[in-house]
C-alpha cells in the first residue's frame, strides 16, 4: 500500500472516521466525511485495516462545515464539528443500523427514529477535565498529552464560566490530576469534583475562601482514598417535565457528587418521552428499572405504574434516588442497592411486567439471563455503546424476544456518540 494517495472518502463508520478503500483494504481517516477528496497520509497499518490522516482537502464535501473550535482537531473531545449538524443525525442512524447487522446478526431491523438536539453546542453540563501543572483541557486525540483550553463550545455558559474562574485560580487547581464540573443551568451554580495529587489543611483552607468568593461555586466535593470530603452545599438540582393526557407534572431531582446524570438536559426530556412511549407503562403494571441511578426514569414512571423499583449499585445514587422519591411525593416506588445481576439472582418478590435497564458501557450480558427468567412482557434497552447493545440484542434475540422498536436520541452534538433506546417484546405464546 502506498504511504500517500488521493481518495474520496466512501462513507463515515463507527467512531466518526470516514471510510476509503486502498488496493482492496479498508482506510480509516479521522476527521473526514463523505464527499471529501483529498490528500492522505498511511500512519498505521493493521491485518484488515489501515488508519490515515487527511493531509489536504482537494474538493471538501457538500455536508463539510467550518468548526467552531479552534482546538478541533487536536483535542479529543469532538470528532464531528466539521460536519453539518443537519446531517449528524442521519450519520448515526446508518452507523446504528451498520452495526446492528454486522455484529448483532439482526436481519429485520426497526425503522429509527430520530431526535436531534435543540442545541448542537452548549449543551453539556458535565464535564471531565484533565490537569497537568498550568495546562487544563482535554486528552489529545489516542494520546494522554493535555490540550489546554479556556472554554469548550459543546459545555454549557456556565461551565466555560468556571473554566475561566479555574484558570485565575491556577495555583489552587494545578495541584489536581481531574477536574469533574457539574452544572444546574436551573440554579445558575456548579459543583466540583476534585481529585487531587495531594491534599492539606492549606489547600482545604483555599477552597473554602475560593467558594466564598465565587458564587458560581454551589459547593465542592474532594476525592481520597477514605471517600468524598464535601464542602458547602455539593448537590445539584433538575427538573423533568411531564405531559400525560393534557396533564402537566414536573419532577425534581437531587444529584450529588458521584451520582450520574445525562450530559443533556433538553434530551434527557426527549429520552424520557421515547422511554414512557415504548413501555406505555399502565397502573396494573408492575416495573423493574435496572441500573436506575437517580431516579430519572424510575419516577416519571412510577407516575403511571401500579409498582416500580430501581436496582442500582451506587450508595449514593440510591440515597439521591430514595430523596427524590420521597420530595415528589411518589410512594409506589422502591429502591435496591446493589449489582444488578447479584440482585436478580435472589429476586423472589411478585411478578415482573416491564423491565427497563440503562447499563454501563459494558452492557447488560451479566444479568441477562436473569432478566429473561422474569418473563417481562417489554423490555426496554437504554445504550450509549451500540456494539455492546448488539451482542446483548443478539442474546435476547436467541432467548425468543424480537426487537420491535428503535430511536436514537442524538444526546452529544458534534460527536459520534449517540444514545439509543431499543424495544423488545416477548414471545408469543401459542394455544
């Protein structure tokens, strides 16, 4: 294979690369889309593949668009500013459909549905920055070298606001390895998470007077071996609005420091409505929601069911989730801490009608054999990883469920990430 050529890129595969074929192999290139042409560099060769890099575009494609970043590119972040936000959508509904087929051997898949985000930059309200002396920012692409930055265009206001409050503080903060910052655009404030390479009675003393003097800091959560040492008020709070038969209802959240919550405010509530949608929840219906986190889903659907309890491994999670249930007044909910597959395994309470999960990464393949064994009617399958969503479809598939449902919640503009929500059914019984 030659070390340079000019290509035209084919079409754009899991992980955002654009596609090329050369003398018969398969060439990956970053920060390509379909439609360019232009020059390429060979930087890595593998047995069935190789990695390029785009040297110079000779045509750029119709769907190519100037990045609003000016470290786009280099830090790892972002992967699709360089696309159209009108056709990222489209992109990731034939990346979903490509994958399903080729590792989740599905022949018959569900039309998707798609829902692009109301906005494609700002919306980020979680962050994970990365420290190293003065530098603060993100890891390069496939690299661990810091790219520093002074705001990211993705995150919402607020966190570039504490971006900057960081970086006049740098003395404080260079002492750290990772900076979490978590925002509530409701109550205009933030909350750290810190984890430090040291830490001592002058740095706590720092903190406290750098909480005082900033009041975008809602509170402060430090991170060593013993646990979180927390600092002012370290929770956060949201709200989930709900619309069933004309009906409105708002749902308040508690997240703390190690608690997760989407990245995505505005598509957390579109999530939701695609999550009430497929399981069309009613109040002789009993629910299971495994890896339930805060409650997100857990209450809104508690809502509509008879019973609903959330099994989830993070203490502290569930005490947010327990707090939740218990300021929105909802009784008919319950919740378990613990693995998912640890607790199912000892599961002996009433009959199970619904089942919603929203694994880890990882997917579900521990527990799905204990799922199954509770014979839902539905079962709803929450992913922000589609290939292990595809091993875990296949599995199903073989234990006799048929997918029947799928829709794409675009829940991270200007990346290839994507989140999904699949529905199965179970098998028809004949008489």
């Amino acid at each position: 294979m030659p070390k340079e050529a000019q290509v035209k890129i084919e079409t754009v595969a899991f992980k955002g690369y654009g596609v090329t074929h050369l003398d018969g192999k398969v060439v990956f290139i970053p920060y390509a889309v379909t439609g360019d042409e232009g020059q390429v560099e060979i930087v890595e060769e593998r047995k069935n593949y190789s990695m390029g890099r785009l040297k110079k575009i000779l045509v750029p494609s119709p769907w190519r668009v100037e990045p609003l970043c000016p470290v786009f590119g280099q830090c790892g972040g972002c992967q699709w500013q360089h696309i159209d936000y009108a056709i990222q959508g489209e992109l990731k509904k034939e990346i979903l459909k490509e994958v399903l087929e080729r590792l989740g051997g599905l022949k018959e898949i569900p039309s998707v549905g798609v829902a692009s985000s109301p906005q494609s930059y700002d919306y980020r309200v979680r962050v994970q920055l990365k420290v190293k002396g003065k530098a603060i920012g993100y890891y390069q692409e496939r690299s661990h070298k810091i790219v520093d930055i002074d705001h990211c265009p993705i995150s919402h206001p607020l966190v570039n606001q504490i971006i900057r409050k960081l970086r006049e503080e740098i003395s404080l903060f260079s002492r750290m390895a990772e900076i979490e910052i978590n925002v509530s655009p409701e109550e205009g404030k933030g909350v750290l998470l810190l984890h430090p390479l040291s830490f001592d009675r002058r740095m706590e003393d720092s903190l406290r007077e750098l909480l005082q003097v900033h009041p975008v800091f809602k509170g402060c959560a430090v991170k060593q071996k013993g646990g979180l040492t927390l600092f002012n008020d370290p929770h956060l709070h949201f709200t989930t609005s709900l619309n069933r038969n004309g009906e409105k209802r708002e749902i308040k959240f508690r997240t703390s420091p190690g608690s997760f919550y989407q990245v995505n405010l505005e598509q957390n509530r579109t999530l939701n409505r695609a999550v009430l949608q497929f399981l069309d929840v009613n109040e002789n219906e009993r629910v299971l929601d495994l890896y339930a986190g805060v409650g997100n889903f857990t209450l809104p659907l508690a809502v509509k069911a008879k019973e609903i309890i959330g099994i989830e491994g993070n203490r502290t999670a569930v005490d947010d989730a327990r707090f939740n249930a218990e300021r929105n007044r909802i009784r008919n909910c319950d919740f378990i801490q613990g693995r998912v597959e640890d607790v199912l395994k000892r599961w002996k309470r009433e009959s199970t009608d619904l089942i919603l999960l929203d694994p880890p990464r990882m997917g579900c393949k521990m527990a799905l054999d204990q799922m199954v064994r509770l014979r839902p009617k539905k079962i709803v399958y929450i992913s922000c990883e589609p290939t292990t969503l595809s091993r875990d479809l296949r599995l199903f598939s073989e234990r006799g469920y048929s997918l029947k449902g799928l829709a794409l919640i675009d829940m991270f503009p200007q990346t290839y990430h994507m989140e999904v929500v699949a529905l199965l059914t179970q098998p028809q019984v004949k008489v």
